[in-house]
C-alpha cells in the first residue's frame, strides 16, 4: 500500500499576520527613533547657533565693556555672522532684541521651536550657568524660546 504524503506550498493566514506584526513594530520603532534623532540634531545646532551669536556678541562688547553701549541687536550680530545663520533649524528667524536690561546681559529669541526640541534645549542650557532660559519661554509652534546670556558674574 503507498501513502501519498499531502504537500503543502504556500504560507497559512498565521505565517503572514505574524510578518505583518513584526514589520510593523519595526516601523514604528524606526519612526520613534527618526523623530527623536531629528530632535536631537536641531537642538545641537539651535546651541551651534547660540555659541556663534554669544562669540560674535562678545567680540563687539570687547570695544565698549558692555553689550548695551556695543548696540549688541540682531543687525550687528548677523555683520559679524555667515549668511542665513540668523535663521533656525526649523526655519524661523533668530532675533537678539536690543539689550536694555543691563550691560553683561543679552537676549537670543528663537520662535516656533519645536516641543522636543525645547525640552532638549532647556536641559542642555540649564549645565552652563551663563545662560538662563527666559521664564516666559514657551514651547510649541507660534511661542517663543528665549536665552538670557550673563558675561562675567552671573546672577
């Protein structure tokens, strides 16, 4: 007597739920960590930009001792700055209001920061205790984002 052996070519229902599981959990993770590398680089550079604007501040406060007689604005600062660096990641402009607080303190305004990115920002500025994140910052789209800069002794 022979037996056929049943032969089967092709994958059940289960084979292909369980691939479509798994790519879309590999999806997803993919996406969470896109967003947050995202993040991350616009935050380190938004910090570039605050180190270039502090430097280029600095060297037009050498002249006169303090950034108020120096006319520290976002004018003087982008002479001293390359094209489009007064321009944020996230592509909204970067303003240095005229100081009128004290002479060893500016202020850098950035708008429509991006909800993670501010929370990145405000951890990395809180290290160096020269730069204050401005009490009325906001995060989100349509908020500001402010940075207070102290030379010399702070607070």
């Amino acid at each position: 007597m022979k037996r056929f052996a049943r032969s089967s070519s092709g994958v059940t229902l289960l084979e292909i739920m369980l691939v479509l599981a798994i790519a879309a959990n590999i999806l997803v993770m993919s996406i969470r960590f896109y967003q947050t590398a995202s993040a991350n680089q616009q935050a380190n550079a938004a910090l570039e930009m605050i180190l270039g604007i502090t430097a280029a501040a600095d060297s037009l406060k050498e002249a006169t001792g303090s950034y108020l007689q120096a006319n520290v604005n976002t004018d003087s600062i982008q002479s001293l700055m390359p094209n489009n660096s007064m321009t944020s990641p996230w592509n909204s402009p970067i303003t240095v209001p005229p100081s009128d607080v004290a002479d060893n303190v500016f202020e850098i305004v950035f708008t429509k920061v991006p909800t993670a990115v501010c929370v990145i920002l405000k951890s990395h500025l809180s290290v160096n205790k020269k730069y204050v994140v401005d009490v009325a910052s906001r995060c989100g789209s349509g908020n500001f984002f402010g940075v207070l800069y102290y030379s010399g002794d702070v607070r």
